[in-house]
C-alpha cells in the first residue's frame, strides 16, 4: 500500500490550526500499517510540506511551525 503523505498532512490543516512540525511527526507516525523506517517517514513529511507551501496551500509562521493559507 502506497502512503499519499501529502493527503494525510493536508487533512492536519482542515481546521486551519498552527501546527509544528513535531505535531505532525507524531500523528503521521500513528497511521496504521505503515512500514516505513522512521527517517524515510521524516523525509517524506517534509518534502509534502515543501509541495504543500510551494502551492500556497500552508504558510510558514516560523521554526516548525505552520499554518493552512487562507
């Protein structure tokens, strides 16, 4: 099964919350049947986030810390 990670972190900003980049480690990390080493999982989550604030849809507050555009 192919994990779409930028689906599972678009869904972290539906209620237009900050979020730090810690938070979302912690609850991507909770999604079953993952069977991913933790610092691929890593990677991956950032490089959603760099897509996700490259398309204006998350702007960066400041060191980890993110929020949905509006």
């Amino acid at each position: 099964m192919r994990t779409n990670f930028i689906d599972i972190i678009r869904k972290e900003f539906e209620d237009g919350q900050e979020i730090t980049l810690k938070e979302i480690y912690d609850k991507v990390s909770e999604v079953p049947n993952l069977q991913i080493k933790e610092s691929e999982i890593r990677h991956r989550i950032r490089s959603a986030i760099y897509h996700l604030k490259k398309t204006n849809e998350i702007v960066r507050l400041g060191e980890g810390k993110y929020r949905k555009s509006a």
